[in-house]
C-alpha cells in the first residue's frame, strides 16, 4: 500500500512535523548531553507513518532542527490550518527539565533541545495556542520528562527531579531489544547534575530558548490535542541503537495489530504493557479524556483509520526487521 492509499479520509487537509536530534551544538550545551544514537531514525520512522496517513510532512533533523528553523516551520505550517484539519507534531531527542522560566505550577519546565537552543513548554504551549478551534493535534514525545512538554497528564505523582532517588533499571523485553536495538545507557539517573547545570545556564541566558523575555499568563489552547509521551514528567526515556524504545514499542503495535480499529487507549496500554522499564502517558487538552482514549488513533476528526490500515505502513527499518526474521 503506497502513501496516497488514504488520501480518501475527509480532512480538510492533515499535515506533520518531525524533529529527531542525534547531534545537538556542543558549544551551547558544553558538551553536557551525549549524542543520541536513533533520534533522526524514529523521526524518519514517524515521518513515514506519517506519509501513509496522508499528510504533507516536514522533515528537519539534527543541525536542521534550530530554534529559528523549527519554530518558523511550526508557524508556517500553524497558519495554513483551519478547523477540520489534523496536525502531528513528533520529536524524537533529549527532553530537559529544571527550574522554571514560565509558570508551571510545580516550578518545573520542561523542554525539547533543539540544535542550538531550547524550545521551553511555555513557548511551545505559546505556538500551539495560535492554532484555530476544530483542528485537531497529535503529539508524540520520545525524550526524557516528555509528559511535561505540554503540562498535563501526569501519570505519576510528581518526583522532583533533583532528589529522584537512583534505581536500578530494568531490561526490556527481549521483544522491544530486538527492534529497538540494544539499550544505550546514554540518559540515566546519574546524568541529572547536566540537566541542572542546564537549567542553571538557561536562566542566566547561557542556552538561547525562542523567546528572551519571561512569557506572560498563557494563552488558552483551543484545538483539541492529544499528547503522546514516552514518560512522565520527573521520569526518563531510553533508546536503543536503532530506535527510541517508546517509538518503537508504538510502531511495532501499529504493524502487528490487525484489522480492527486500534483507540488510543488501547493502544497507549499495550505500549505501556510492552514497555516496561519507562512511564508512557496520554494526555488530552480541549476534550473529555474518557472520549479520546476511545478515539481512533492517529486518525482524529472525521477520517477513519483502522488497524489493517496502519498494519505495515511503510515502517521502513521495522518491516525489514520482521521480514527477515
């Protein structure tokens, strides 16, 4: 099945962005995050899934992936939305957390680190409140704390970040190893001093965020999202050295689901079954919670998507890896 075959759904228009960042500037962040090794695959991935749903995608990776690049690709693609649309939005890289720059109730912020500079949730909650009502939007996160990117969902109490006590880490399910590759012990609970030290340096204006000031008060978000998140806020994420595990727990249910309608709820428990060494949450703003996980996935507004639909959309290195086995 190529990507026009579900061109036929009754979107006004459905549209995607995928980030995913191996590499960030060094310069900027002092060398206190390593590089990532499947960060552009997942988003390639997700790009690809993306392509089968219909929708005009944007690609930036990496050195691609700056402030100025990324937020001016959100901008442009927001103001060509209007209601009835579907936007999916997928970052795949190292999520941060520290001290607040906005007004997170918790005094933590969460953020993506883009090539050269953070993307704080307060700027992005900013850029998603631009977007008009009766579009609806995905998120899917693959990072460390990415349940706070967008600031509701918690699906544990909160652990604040810096007295989170070490513990051991479980292995994953030989299943997920063998898609996702071998764990990369790249972000563990001893690398939360960097996570500090960046905090420390995004405060004092060391690390550029999009915006220099303080955001005010927020505005509210009137399209219907759904978020996606490989783990709670105060919690990590892993890789493997080919996939995020979140991503590929995700494209693997996708693939081997079968041919009845998969619902986010659903989905988001097998994915949470599977994936048992991270906090995988869903998150809903601007909808009833109980109404979403209900809702068919990846495919909201009045498209239909099914389980047979998604089985094997072009997920390139996934659909290799089963074949040849």
């Amino acid at each position: 099945m190529n990507s026009t075959t579900l061109q036929s759904t009754s979107w006004n228009e459905a549209r995607s962005v995928h980030l995913g960042l191996n590499r960030i500037d060094d310069r900027v962040y002092r060398g206190l995050l390593p590089e990532l090794r499947a960060a552009e695959q997942d988003a390639l991935e997700m790009r690809t899934l993306a392509d089968s749903l219909g929708c005009t995608t944007r690609l930036l990776t990496s050195e691609e992936a700056t402030l100025e690049t990324v937020i001016a690709t959100f901008e442009s693609t927001i103001e060509r939305l209007v209601p009835g649309d579907f936007l999916l939005i997928t970052y795949s890289g190292h999520g941060t957390t520290f001290r607040g720059l906005g007004d997170d109730p918790d005094g933590w912020d969460e953020g993506w680190c883009l090539y050269d500079g953070v993307l704080v949730d307060d700027e992005l909650h900013d850029l998603l409140a631009t977007i008009p009502q009766g579009v609806d939007v995905l998120t899917v996160t693959d990072a460390c704390f990415a349940a706070g990117i967008t600031d509701v969902g918690r699906a544990a109490p909160a652990v604040t970040p810096s007295t989170r006590p070490s513990q051991p880490v479980p292995a994953p399910t030989a299943l997920l190893r063998e898609i996702a590759g071998p764990m990369m012990m790249v972000k563990a609970p001893f690398t939360r001093l960097g996570d500090l030290e960046i905090g420390r340096l995004l405060r004092s204006g060391q690390i550029p965020t999009a915006r220099a000031e303080r955001i005010p008060e927020r505005r509210p978000i009137q399209a219907r999202l759904v978020s996606m998140a490989a783990a709670a806020e105060g919690s990590l994420a892993f890789e493997g050295d080919q996939l995020g595990y979140f991503t590929a727990a995700l494209l693997m249910i996708l693939h081997r689901i079968g041919d009845d309608e998969v619902e986010y709820g659903e989905l988001m428990d097998e994915i949470a079954s599977l994936l048992t060494i991270q906090q995988p949450t869903l998150a809903v703003i601007g909808g009833d919670f109980d109404v979403i996980t209900s809702t068919r996935a990846f495919k909201q507004g009045s498209a239909v998507a099914t389980k047979k639909e998604l089985r094997g959309q072009g997920l390139g290195l996934l659909k290799a890896e089963t074949e040849n086995r």
